[in-house]
C-alpha cells in the first residue's frame, strides 16, 4: 500500500514485532539521554534549586500529560483494528474523530492546569523557596499541553498503521531541537526556568506539526475525503471510553510512585540518593519491555481486526520469549556489575552499597516486570481497556499497602522499599495473566473484529 504502512496481518509474527519495536526502543532510549541533558543544562547553568524547582513539578505536569496519552493510545488501538480489517474508510473517520477528542482535551488540560498550578504545587508542599520558579515552569508546561496532544497523538496513529520508523525520525528532531533551544533560551537569553519549559513545548509542537505534515503527504489513510472528515459523535466517545481507562491507569501509577518516593525519603539521604539511582537504572530497563507493549498492542489490534485471533495469540506468546531472555540478559548483567551501574550515578561508598544490593534484588523481579507490559499491551490492542484501570489501582493498592507492611516488619528497615516494588510487579504480573487466561478480552476481540 505504502511505505508508511505496514500490514502485520501475514507474514513472521515475530519479525514484525522485532521491526516494529527497534524503532521505538531507540526513540525511548533517546528520549531518556534527552531528558537527562535537559536536566543537566537547567542544573549547571542555573544551579541546584532551579533543578529541584523543576523536579518538583514532574509528577503533577504527568498526570496531565498521561490524560493525553492514555486517550492517543486508545484511538491508535481502534485505528489499528479498523486497519487489520482493511476498513480504510472508517481508520480515516477514526483518525478525524480522534484528533477532535485530543485537541479539545488537550485545550481544557492547558486551560485548567495552567489556572490551578500554583494551589497544586502547595497542595504537594513545595517549599516556599521553590514555589515562585515551580510555578512559573509548570504554568508554560501546562499551556503547552496542546503540543503534548498533538505530538502524542500523531506519533499513535502512525504506530497504528504499522509505522514506527517516522516518529522515531520526529523524536530524534524534537530532541535536538529541544536541546539547542534550551542553551539558547537559558544561556544566551536567560530566560530562566521558564526558557527550559518554552524549549521543549516548541520542541513538540514543531515535531507534532512536521509529523502531521509528513503524514499527509506521505501516508495514504490522511488522504481524508470532506465526509469522513465530519465530527460523529459515536466515533468521538468510542475513542474517549478506550482512552480513558489507559490514562487513568497511568495516573495511578504515578499516584503510587510518588507514594512509594515518600516512603523512601523517610530512610534519609542515603537511601534517597541510592533509590533515585536505582530507578534511574529501571527506567533504562523498561524501556524495552515497553516498546514490546506497544508493538504487541499494535499487533494484537491490526490482527484482531482481521479476525486473526490465533495469530494474535502467537505474537504474544513470542514477546513473553524476548521479554524472558532480555530479563535473564539484565539478571546476569546486574548481578556481576551492579556496583559499576550504581557507580554512574552516585560515588558515596554507602550509597553504593544500597545501591548495589538493590538492584541485585530488583533484577530477580525483571520477568513480571516485562510480563506486567506486554501483557497489557496484548489486552489493550485486543480492546479489554477496563483492566488497564484494575490494573492501576492494584499497583496504588501494592506500592501503598506492601510498604505499610514492611516499615512495620522488624529487621527490613529501608530494604521495605525496594521489596514493596518487587511485590507489586509480582502483584500485578499476576493478575495481568489471570485477566489474560480468563478469556474476557476474547469477547473484546469478537467484537472488533466484528465492527
């Protein structure tokens, strides 16, 4: 059809899932370097509390971006089963009905965060010192959500359709762009932290309009016709009743995460310092497992769609095997050089001691981890989206309930932090299989396949 298309309805399901997920595990590994040398320029050129200022408004400014990306995931698993059934008429109804839901939400976000960002910022006790730099970095963030939209509603429906190599491209533009922007408005015009958050909404937004762009253009499903481009109501709620329990999944995973955080903050400055470290090493790791969630989601969709149920299954079965060998690859990794890891990060002798056994006991854990994804990923493109939102309260239940047992429990001290992350992937591993081995999604997949 297109070079900017991809059937995965025949063919090798593992070479599909293999070619699909490289681009996206190079964008994310990119992403995590770039974000770093943000962090990096606002902290040697504005200095440590300007970081800290920063810092404290991620937790907040990702809830309301997850908002977003929770709704473009659930119209890129519609698109991808429109697309497996070769309906290319309703992919582009799909496509016009999503981009309305995403940029109304993505103008009420921008609206309302950027009203409320001073009294959320008190309600998450910022210190006073820190307040007036917060806020002004969360105010431009927030305005800026409707570039966060975009971006990640471009860079979903493209996956949909079996691209993941063009957003790659974008990411890697806007990443640039956002770096260059960021020593040019904090170093050269010192613009302060505010300059830091204007760099990277203009970063997405120029990244998010190039991908529209390209698409058009290139891609044969934007070739919309003035019909399929007229607002239905049915499509439009469609996409916000798949969307939502994704983004609210999401947000309780970061609800429990800063949960988790205040529980590791009460050890002392070591322990910080180590669990800091140590999460930094569990974004790296995850980053492959959730570039299998996406393409096993796009696979399962597409294949769904075709009413290829059985080939979904195989695909599957084919990311649980990558996702076991990529586990044991880190579990031997970590338990011969879990120190030198720790050592990128942190140079205190006791802080690399905490360090060091944390990540050999995390490492044990990484299979339910990579389950915990690609599970989800196989129930969402099959569009069972309400376990996504089961899924998340049992990750707030874990991370709060596990470390209110451990604190307790002579003799495990701050060993309850890590120990409660452990717990809660084996948690929700779990019941991420039960939800998978009890047939629900199968009814889901009846159904889109019969849409």
């Amino acid at each position: 059809m297109s070079a900017y298309v991809r059937s995965m309805t025949e063919g090798s399901e593992l070479g599909h899932i293999i070619k699909f997920t490289m681009p996206l595990l190079v964008g994310n590994l990119f992403q995590q370097l770039y974000n770093v040398v943000d962090s990096a320029i606002v902290g040697k050129y504005l200095g440590s509390d300007k970081l800290a200022a920063v810092g404290s408004t991620g937790s907040i400014t990702y809830l309301f971006y997850t908002l977003c990306i929770g709704l473009a995931t659930g119209a890129g698993i519609l698109i991808a089963q429109r697309f497996g059934a070769k309906d290319i008429s309703a992919v582009k109804r799909l496509i016009a009905n999503s981009a309305y839901a995403l940029g109304m939400l993505g103008v009420v976000i921008s609206v309302v965060a950027t009203l409320c960002a001073e009294p959320l910022l008190r309600f998450l006790d910022t210190p006073e010192s820190l307040l007036p730099d917060a806020v002004g970095y969360m105010q431009i963030s927030c305005m800026g959500t409707i570039a966060v939209a975009a971006y990640n509603w471009i860079n979903s429906v493209l996956r949909s359709l079996g691209d993941s190599r063009t957003p790659l491209i974008f990411l890697i533009i806007a990443s640039i762009i956002n770096v260059v922007l960021d020593l040019l408005f904090v170093v050269v015009f010192q613009m302060d932290v505010e300059g830091a958050a204007l760099a990277t909404i203009i970063a997405q937004g120029v990244s998010a309009v190039g991908s529209i762009i390209f698409a058009f253009v290139k891609n044969p499903c934007f070739r919309i016709a003035r019909e399929e481009l007229s607002f239905r109501w049915q499509i439009f709620s469609r996409c916000l009743v798949t969307g939502i329990p994704i983004a609210l999944q999401n947000a309780l995973v970061s609800v429990s995460m800063i949960s988790l955080q205040r529980t590791a903050n009460g050890f002392g400055e070591d322990v910080m310092a180590a669990y800091t470290a140590s999460m930094r090493v569990e974004q790296l790791v995850q980053q492959p497992f959730a570039s299998l969630n996406v393409a096993i989601s796009t696979f399962a969709g597409q294949n769904i769609g075709a009413g290829k149920r059985d080939r979904a299954v195989k695909g599957y079965h084919r990311c649980v095997i990558v996702g076991l060998g990529f586990s044991v690859l880190m579990l031997a990794l970590f338990m011969l050089f879990s120190r030198n890891v720790i050592g990128v990060f942190v140079d205190e002798p006791a802080v690399l001691d905490i360090g060091e056994k944390a990540l050999k006991l995390s490492c044990l854990f990484y299979f339910p981890l990579g389950l915990i994804h690609i599970t989800r990923g196989m129930l969402n493109g099959a569009g069972d989206v309400g376990f996504a939102l089961l899924n998340g309260i049992a990750e707030v239940v874990g991370r709060i309930g596990f470390a209110a047992i451990l604190v307790n429990i002579e003799g495990v001290g701050y060993w309850a932090v890590w120990g409660t992350t452990c717990l809660t992937w084996v948690l929700t591993a779990v019941m991420s299989l039960i939800r998978y081995k009890s047939g629900v999604w199968k009814k889901r997949a009846a159904v889109a396949a019969s849409d």
